[in-house]
C-alpha cells in the first residue's frame, strides 16, 4: 500500500510542475508578444479593434440551428467545385452527406464535379443518393489536362524517375496533370467560367461543425477574396526553383502588383520562400483574383517556366504566394 501511495504521489507532482512550467510559459510569452513581432503591424494584430479599418470584418449571424426550410437570404453565384475520378465515389459520398448535413442542405449551392474521364452511370446514380442539390457533371479535355507546352513528355517522364523516390507523388503524372489544373486552369472550365464565387471540396474530408451562415456572402460583403482552413508547410523539394521562378516574375511585373500584401507571411527573413502555404484542398474564392490580370500573367510564367512537371509544383503554394 506505501508503494502505490508513493506512485500517486509522485504522479501528482508531476503534474503540478507541469502545470506550473506551461503556466510560466504562457505569462512569458504571450500571444499579443508572439502576434506584435510579426512584420504587419495591425495587420495580423489579435486584437480585431486595432485592425485598420478597411480591414475589419463584420459580426457573424447569429447560430440558427433549424434545417426545416431553406435558409433566409440571397445567395452569390457560386457553386462547389470538386475534381473527382470515378474510383473516388465513396469517399466522395462521405464528403457530400457530411457537407450536406452541415452546410448546403439549407443553403442548396450547386455541385460541379470534373473528371478527366466520363462520369459512370454508377457514380452519378451513387452521388443523386446523397444530394437533391444540382449536381453538373464536366469533363476535362486536353485543352485542361494536359502537360505544359514548355514541356515533353519524354523529358517528363525522366525527371518521374529521378523524382519517384524523393518525395510524396514524386513519380505520377496525373498529379502534375492535376497541380496544372488546378493552379491556373479550372476556373476556365465552361462549367466554372460563369461563376463569380468557388467553394472546393474533395473526396474524404469531413466537416464536423454546423455552418449556419453562408460563408461566400460573409466574405463578399466583408471584402474578402481567399478563405483557407489550415496553413502547412510544403515539401521543399517539391518546389526547388519555385522561389526563383516567382522573384523573376515579380522584378518583370512590379506594375501588377498592390500596393499593400502580405508578402512577408510567405517570405522569410532572408528573402526566400518559407514554404508557408494555405491548403488548398479546402478554399473559398472570389474567383475574380484568379481571373485578375496579375494572377494570368503569374500563372503563364510558370506554366513556362516548366517546374509543374520537372518538380512538382503543387496549387496550393502557388495560390498562396499569389493570394498573400
């Protein structure tokens, strides 16, 4: 009894010097400090009333937890967008009914799903089971899935060699086919090139909160344009010459660019890319900075510049250099 009396014991003060260190912790440095040494001042403040005022945001509604009727208020012209194979139809499935649940059974956007193949009479009779939304099926052509014409598929096809090994995706074509796409070319899509707003989904993600406002009229009337979740880091090597790529084009272009950014969110101290990069398997866009003449003219730089093939240039560290 002593010696299971002394293991509590000591567990117990194990747990309070714990306690006691991460309280310390967080009285040294608070969040205020970590936020304040950050190079936009106000900018990326915590604290929303010091925000400049052409940034700041509105309330949120108030939750309304009732599904019995569609959701008061205008709608954008939008849609979600989902780029899916066949084989994906029940983690597809798993993405919608949880969507559905949460989000756009009240609100009743559109679904767009794209397919570098036709859509099987399986996959649409499994995916009219899950939605009484619109549901538009397109297919993607060689003018959207297709190499770079900087490119061969000859010299392609020796760089998946050498890269095959040296990280995730390394050695497959179609996902270079899908970074293309997705990087500068879905929004020209006849299904997508009529809309003003973009909500992307993907097969096997899961929501698991109600989202009781509409979240394309939240940021169009608070004069948002990119919405992300999560912000991970990429694969260095996977974007080798994307920095230097990126640099050229910005000396060349210094016209196209704001006045003010956030540059400094993906630009490190020492000038180069710290390959921060908002996960672009979740984003919301106004796609008019898609379409803007600076993101074109980014875009056909490095379509050039042939390091969507050669590496493997992934969207989503290229819409956030472009975004921030």
């Amino acid at each position: 009894r002593m010696y299971k009396l002394g293991i509590l014991v000591f567990v117990v003060l194990v747990v309070y010097t714990t306690l006691h260190i991460a309280s310390t912790v967080f009285e040294t440095n608070p969040a205020s400090s970590l936020a304040n040494n950050l190079p936009f001042k106000n900018v990326l403040s915590p604290n929303p009333a010091k925000l400049p005022e052409d940034l700041s945001v509105g309330v949120l509604p108030p939750a309304r937890i009732s599904y019995d009727e569609p959701a008061p208020g205008e709608r954008v012209n939008g849609a979600i967008v989902v780029l899916v194979r066949n084989s994906e139809l029940d983690g597809l499935r798993k993405s919608m009914r949880m969507f559905e649940d949460r989000f756009n059974r009240r609100f009743k956007y559109p679904y767009v799903l794209l397919n570098d193949q036709n859509f099987t009479q399986e996959f649409r009779d499994g995916i009219a089971a899950i939605t009484k939304n619109e549901v538009r099926y397109g297919i993607l052509d060689e003018n959207f899935w297709n190499y770079s014409p900087s490119v061969t598929p000859e010299e392609t096809e020796l760089k998946l060699q050498v890269n095959k090994n040296r990280y995730l995706y390394g050695g497959s074509l179609s996902y270079r086919f899908m970074c293309r796409f997705q990087s500068g070319l879905f929004y020209k899509h006849p299904l997508v090139r009529s809309l003003d707003w973009y909500w992307r989904l993907e097969p096997d993600v899961e929501y698991y909160c109600d989202i009781d406002y509409d979240p394309f009229v939240y940021m169009r009337d608070n004069g948002m344009k990119y919405g992300f979740t999560i912000a991970p880091r990429e694969g260095r090597r996977t974007v080798e010459t994307l920095w230097n790529t990126t640099r050229t084009w910005i000396k060349a272009n210094t016209h196209l660019l704001p006045a003010q950014s956030l540059a400094n969110w993906v630009m490190g101290t020492d000038g180069h890319y710290n390959l921060c990069h908002f996960w672009s398997n979740f984003e919301i866009v106004d796609l008019s900075l898609y379409r803007s003449e600076a993101y074109e003219s980014y875009f056909n730089h490095l379509d050039n510049a042939q390091g969507f093939f050669y590496e493997r240039w992934g969207d989503a560290p290229v819409h956030s250099i472009a975004a921030a």
